[in-house]
C-alpha cells in the first residue's frame, strides 16, 4: 500500500508519516502543489492526504488535475478549522473524505483504511480474532454478537492489537496510535487503559499480555 502525503506543516507532515510507516504503509511525503502534482502523475498510489493550504499550487487545483487525468485514487481532504466552503468545495471536486485540523491520529487511520478497502474492495472493514469481532468502520466490538461498551480509547487501542496480529506492540507505539502529538498523555494512560480492556474482554478467550521490557501481546487466553 503506497500513500502520498502532500502537507507544507513539517510537523504534521513527519507525524502522519511516522505514524502510517509503523502501520506498514509506503509513504511519499510532498510540502508543495507542485511536487504533489508531479508525484501523482508520475508515480501510483493508494491513497493521497492531501492538505488544502499547500504553496505553489492549492490542494483544489491539484485535485482538479488529477480527477481531469481520470485517475480514482481515493483522497482524504486535511482543511483547516471550521472552514465549510473549503469541504464543500472538495468534496465537489472529487474528494473522497476529508478531515478538519487538529485530527486524532487514530481517526485518521481508520478513515486512512476505509477509503484504502474502498478503493480495492467496496469491502469490509471488519477485524476478527478469536471470537472478537471489531467493526473498524462502525467502530463496534463484539463476542459471539453482543456489543461489548469499549470507550474510544479502548477501541483504538485494541484494533492497533488487531491490525497487528500476533506481534508484540510497545507502549510508545500505542500512545502514537491513539494520542495526537499536541496531547499531553499521563505516564500510566496505556496502563490504565489496558487494565480496563483486559477486564472487558475478559470472557472473550482472547487476552492482552504484558511482555516485559518491550510491550503487549494480544494472544489465546491459556484455560
Ligand atoms: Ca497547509
């Protein structure tokens, strides 16, 4: 999966592409219409966030540009706050979905995947080990069909679990997931969290469990 990042903001820019790396993702990252433009005519992609505010040449144009080439990569809009007329105006020309600064990067994700599955499948979007099912889209956790009440955070983070299946998963990779970088996390914020998610699936057969030293492993509980 390829994914061009056109954003002028250096640190929103090397957030989103760290963040999309760790989720293995390919990521290209441009800081100007032009570049952008010239990527998405060279190169292909799955997917391009693509900033409105960008020098040189504005996302609208670049997106006028590339619909005129009848390319139907998805794109995902970053506006700026509260500017109606901007999302409007790219969801006519073309966008596919779009995102309103400041953004949690965990929303971003899961949008990030939706139109991804959309662009290959018109697909699904649900995850499933053990007898969890999580509905990434729907943002929903079930066992054996019941909905289990998670809270946001809960919900991310046990879909970074899912989306990573069978590998261990650090502490700092999930407050990137789930934390945007303005946010100030508490030291014990995952521990807390995950002490609670523990308890919720509890029943479900499936368990976090704290490897010492590097992080948490989604697994079979042992009976
Ligand atoms: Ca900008």
């Amino acid at each position: 999966m390829r994914i061009l990042i056109a954003e002028d903001d250096p640190l929103l820019a090397d957030g989103l592409t760290r963040s999309l790396k760790m989720s293995d993702y390919a990521v290209n990252c441009v800081n100007d219409g032009v570049a952008a433009d010239l990527a998405l005519s060279a190169e292909s992609y799955d997917l391009v966030i693509l900033d409105l505010g960008l020098p040189r040449m504005d996302g609208f144009e670049v997106l006028r540009r590339l619909r005129r080439r009848a390319s139907n990569i998805p794109v995902l809009v970053l506006t700026a706050r509260e500017s109606l007329d901007e999302r409007v105006k790219g969801l006519d020309l073309g966008a596919d979905d779009y995102m309103t600064k400041p953004f949690e990067l965990l929303e971003l994700e899961a949008r990030v995947r939706a139109l991804i599955r959309r662009g290959q499948t018109g697909g699904t979007a649900l995850l499933t080990h053990g007898n969890l099912k999580l509905d990434t889209v729907g943002r929903r956790l079930s066992l054996n069909d019941q909905t289990l009440e998670l809270s946001a955070r809960e919900l991310g983070v046990l879909e970074v679990f899912m989306m990573r299946s069978g590998k261990v998963v650090s502490k700092e990779q999930l407050a990137e997931k789930i934390y945007s970088w303005d946010e100030d996390v508490g030291a014990n914020a995952i521990e807390v969290c995950i002490h609670r998610l523990r308890k919720k699936i509890e029943c479900s057969g499936v368990t976090i469990r704290t490897i010492r030293g590097l992080g948490y492993l989604l697994e079979k509980s042992v009976t």
